[in-house]
C-alpha cells in the first residue's frame, strides 16, 4: 500500500492533467461556476469527514458544528472590520450604510478565512478532549447532538442576526465576477486538502490513525499516544471543514444558523453519504465519492424538483445498507478477486 | 435570565404549574424512549427515525382530530399504522442491518429519518400541527396552576401504554421471546425461537410504541422537523437509565420533562430545544469522565 502511493511520471502526469482541468473547468463551463465551487468544498468536506471518520474511525454525524462556526467566524471578521456587526444584522445587511469596496471585501476574505480556521480548530481541540474518549453509538450520537445545539443556540443569538440569519458582505461591482474567486480560492483548498491528507497518511501519522480504528486499546498498549493522535487529526479536520465553511457561506451569501450553517440534515450527512459513497477509508474515495454525489444532486435536483431531499435520503439508506464499502473499496475488491482468480489458473 | 429565575423565587405557584407541565410531558418522552431501549436491547440498533416515528403518529392524530375522531380514539389507529410501517421499513432496511457495524444502522435510520421528514413536510405542510382536544382545564391555587385535563389524560393514558407494553414482554409468549433473543440470540435460535421475526416484532412494536406516543404528544404539538429532539430525548433518557431499567426510564424522562420545562422559562422558548440538546452533550461527557477514572469509556 505504501508503495503504491509512490510519485511516479505517469502519476505525475496525471495529477498535473487533472490541475489543469480544475483551473480550465470553470472557463469552459461558466454556467457551472457554483455548482463546480460547491463540488470542490464538498469534496474538502468529504476528506476531513473520512480523516476521523474512516481513516481513524471515530464516525462522527457532527463535523457539521465545524463548516457552520468556520461560516459565521468569517462572516464575522469580514463584516466586523469594517462595520459594527450587531447593527449590520439588525438592518439585515441592507440598504446604503454597508457598502464593501473591492479591497474591503477582499481584506475581509483574506482575514476571514484564516479566523474561521481557527475558531473551528479551537472548538475542535476543546471539545476533542471531552468527546474523542466515547466510542461507538455513544460518539456518533454526542457528536450529532453538538451539531443540532449548535444552530439551535446561533438561531437565538440576535447579535448574528438570530434565527432569520446573517448575509455574507455584498460583493462589490467593481470586483467583477467573485465567484470565480471563490472558485479558486476553494480550488486551493481542495489541492492543499488533498496533498496534506496524501501525505499525512503516508507517514506515522497514517499509521498511527489506522491502529486507533482498527484496535484502539491494542494501539494504546503498544505505546502509542492515542489521545493526542485523535485530538490532532480532529483539529485538522475542523480547521479544513472551517475554511471550506467560509467559502461556502460566502458562495450562498445566506447564512441560515439551521438551515446552512448547523445543516444536520444536509450538508451534515452529505458529507458522510460522499465518503462512503466513495469508498470510506481511502484517500481517492471521498473525491470520488465528492464528484459522484455532486452530480446526482444536480440531477434530483433538476428531474425530481420538491422531492431531492426525499430522493436523497433513499440514496443514503441504500449507500448505508446495500454498498458499504463504496466506490473505491468496490474496485479493489473486484481487482482483488480478479488477481487471486489469475493465480489460481497460471 | 437573572429575571426570570427571580420570577420563580418570588411565585412558587409558577415553578409548581413548570413541574406538573414537565412531568406531564415526560411520560410521552418515556414511551419513545422505552421503544428505543427495546430496540437497542434487542437488535443493538439506535434507531435515529425514533422522532420522525413519534411524529407520524401524531400527524395520524391531527388528521383525525380534523375528521372528528377524538384523541384517544386515534391513539390505537396510529399505532396501528406505524406497526405496519414498522414491518415494512424492517424488511426493506432494518433486517440488513442487525448484527452490521453500528455506523452503518446510525447511518441507514438517519436516512429513514430525513425520507419520513421530507414525506410528512410534503403532506402535512411544513406549519406546527396540534390536535386540539378541548376538554378544558382544572385551576388550582385561585387559578396561578392551571392543569390541562387532555394532558392528564394523555399522562394517564401513557402510564396505561406503559403497563401494557411491560406485562406483555414479561408475562406472554412472545414477550419472553424478544427478551430471550435480547439476552442471546444464539441460544435462542437453539431453542426454536425465529430470531429474524423477533427483530422484526421488536422494530414493528417500538414504531407502534412511538406512533401512539406521538398521537397523545399531538395535543402538544407536532412538526415534520420536530423528530430528531425526540429521537435524542428517548437516547437520553435510555443513556441515564439503562438497557432494560423500566422504572430508571420513567424517572430519567419525568426528570428530563421537568428540566426542560424549567429551562424553557428560564432561557426562554427559543433556547429549549438547545437546551435538550446541550444535556445530552453534558450528560453524555459527564457519564464518560465517571468512567475514565476506571479507565473504562462509553462504547
């Protein structure tokens, strides 16, 4: 396995054939613009659900918390530079009296994103002590209970605008098309997502979160700080989940504390249903998997218009029960079984 | 916040009508979670769709409130459906599930929530529902504690439920079938006990449990959305009390009916719900800090 993920020319070649795709992708297809964005932090959501969830095995149903505090920290840095945030809700973000010239908005994005990466990577190293020692049923459900809470108490908080929500600062006309910003600013994240995964799973540290899955008190007895090892791959997890949250709530401009930023029902398990759809446990999987949901969303949400949500869950049911191990984990069982028929027959 | 805690200080009477109102309520809550420790203790399955279950049924009340069938009335009728559709959901989900990785049944009967979410959003409107029983009230205290006699009606008739549901799994046949399959499995399908029809009888009766628990909670209130605070109020519950512990049950949900009562007027309406969400987590923590000092943990 560790060989396998080895940098030869013709990966090199294929990875570089893939960047050029997703820095061309939104040119060649301008009317896609959004839906490509929501693709490439879905699939960042994918890959930091699958670091704990499949890589280390801690399921969690909760990861939504993150996405949702990465949104409202830089929706508060971005509007708070420059305005005062409980009046900019309280006027619903409206009107002349908050206007953001192009280097506003662009400094409040540059300041914006780094903050939402730290406050969800502080919630997560705080709660990472409290939560990370329950196992089983006991953590997916804590872990579901803390996203849900979570929105309930930002929908009762009037100074975020409470439970009618907080827009994202109005791009300015002079910046031109913003979403074609976000669009590579989310691009960045998913490569920079990515390649630390790849490479923080090709090392010790790879290790150490698969021992923890695989046998968490044999992994402890050997020696190995397993506490510290889920604290820190949970924080890395926030600390993505929170970037590709700012993005993502810029990219709707509608932050709704239920609805978008603490989406249980949604994005919460969306991001679930992808690992798994790929293939949980696998790098390659939620990227897959990423794509694949994307996809199928479109299309429900084009041919099946007011019932999406309820063709949506069937597909999680169906993922859950019936194809487990994904996409990836299909293949390679059937390339398994293919190589294991070729020994037996030379 | 301060205020309204020098509020009850200063009128007893109200933080009296706040505990009868809890408990009142909780009786509901200790119905779905007496459901969800069946089916736990049984398939080790935590059915996420519990709320969702608890909603249909009062939906059934609503709608035939509307047409003129009293509450009591519809209480049997919905658990009738739900254990229909309890059977139907079992066979098409739940019996691929039983003895499969947690992850996976959390998974699957999440999804089986957020398809009944949608389907009740898409035909009962996505407004707050209640079956209006219009009994009237007892007023106590020259009229500071006002009881609704529906919701005594509903408490009594969830004790009945209760009783009901505890004779049968420990005095008939089939009761002790899904509680030998609950303490063995092997063992039991020695002895000529189908298992796979047990787990199916236990889903289908917990999904009636929850459709007669959620007609009486229609004289509350019923949302398509309202599902997932019962589901964890029922793990709650099960969480402090136990696999098993009916009367733990019963007093971990009367408590947890109080508590909110109290947290609802205190924090104020809009934070009631974080609140029961915040207890879990609270609870949930606490409970694991207790038992890391054994070097055990919650699994």
């Amino acid at each position: 396995m560790q060989g396998g993920r080895a940098l030869t020319p013709k990966r090199l070649v294929l990875l570089a054939g893939l960047l050029a795709i997703g820095i061309a992708a939104p040119l060649v297809l301008p009317g896609y613009q959004l839906q490509l964005t929501e693709l490439l932090l879905f699939m960042v959501f994918a890959l930091a659900w699958d670091l704990v969830g499949g890589q280390m095995g801690y399921n969690s149903f909760g990861n939504v918390l993150f996405v949702g505090l990465g949104m409202y920290a830089s929706a508060i840095v971005q509007v708070g530079l420059f305005y005062d945030v409980g009046l900019y809700n309280e006027a619903r973000g409206g009107g002349t009296d908050f206007v953001f010239d192009a280097s506003q908005f662009l400094s409040g994005l540059a300041l914006g994103i780094p903050a939402a990466v730290l406050v969800s990577a502080l919630a997560a190293w705080l709660l990472g002590s409290l939560v990370l020692t329950m196992r089983g049923h006991y953590f997916a459900i804590c872990t579901l209970g803390l996203g849900i809470a979570a929105g309930q108490v930002a929908a009762g908080i009037p100074w975020i605008g409470a439970g009618s929500g907080m827009l994202t600062p109005n791009p300015p006309e002079s910046l031109g098309d913003e979403t074609l910003l976000l669009y590579y600013l989310a691009l960045g994240l998913a490569i920079a997502c990515a390649l630390s995964f790849a490479w923080l799973l090709s090392a010790r540290f790879g290790l150490a979160l698969n021992a923890i899955r695989d046998d968490e008190d044999k992994a402890e007895a050997m020696g190995l700080r397993t506490h510290a090892v889920k604290v820190t791959a949970w924080v890395i997890a926030a600390g993505f989940l929170g970037a590709a949250g700012a993005i993502y709530g810029n990219l709707v401009r509608f932050i709704d504390p239920t609805q978008t930023a603490f989406a249980g029902a949604t994005i919460g398990v969306w991001m679930i249903l992808m690992a798994l759809l790929g293939g949980k446990g696998t790098l390659l999987g939620p990227i897959v998997g990423a794509v694949v949901f994307q996809i199928t969303k479109e299309l429900f949400w084009t041919y099946l218009l007011g019932w999406q949500r309820v063709g949506l869950g069937l597909l999680i049911i169906l993922v859950a029960v019936f194809f487990p191990s994904g996409i990836v984990g299909f293949v390679r069982e059937r390339s398994a079984a293919k190589g294991r028929a070729g020994e037996q027959s030379p | 916040m301060i205020g309204n805690l020098l509020i009850l200080h200063e009128a007893p009477a109200l933080a009296l009508q706040l505990a009868i109102d809890g408990i009142l309520i909780g009786a509901v809550f200790a119905l779905a979670a007496y459901g969800m420790a069946l089916v736990w203790g049984v398939t080790n399955i935590i059915n996420v769709a519990q709320g969702e279950f608890v909603m249909l049924g009062g939906f059934i009340a609503v709608i035939g409130a509307e047409h003129g069938i009293p509450v009591l009335l519809a209480v049997p009728l919905a658990a009738a459906c739900l254990y229909a559709l309890g059977w139907v959901l079992y066979y098409a989900v739940i019996v691929h599930l039983v003895g499969r990785d947690m992850f996976n049944s959390v998974l699957a009967t999440f999804g089986i929530a957020i398809v009944l979410q949608q389907l009740m959003a898409h035909v009962f409107g996505g407004a707050d529902r209640i079956a209006v029983a219009g009994l009237g009230s007892w007023f106590f205290l020259d009229g500071l504690v006002v009881v609704d006699k529906m919701k005594v009606l509903v408490f009594a008739a969830c004790i009945a439920l209760g009783v009901g549901l505890a004779l049968f799994l420990f005095r008939s046949r089939r009761g002790q079938a899904i509680r030998a399959v609950a303490q063995r499995p092997e063992a039991a399908s020695v002895l000529g006990i189908d298992t796979r029809k047990v787990y199916g009888l236990t889903f289908a009766l917990n999904a009636a449990i929850c459709g007669a628990a959620g007609a009486l909670a229609a004289t509350y209130t019923v949302h398509p959305y309202g599902g997932l605070s019962y589901t964890i109020r029922a793990f709650m519950i099960v969480v402090v009390a136990g696999l098993g512990n009916l009367a733990g049950v019963i007093w971990a949900a009367l408590g947890l009916g109080v508590a909110e009562s109290f947290a609802g007027f205190v924090l104020g309406p809009q934070y009631q719900i974080a609140f029961v969400f915040a207890l879990l987590v609270a609870i949930l923590v606490f409970r694991n800090w207790r038992l890391r000092r054994q070097r055990r943990y919650l699994a």
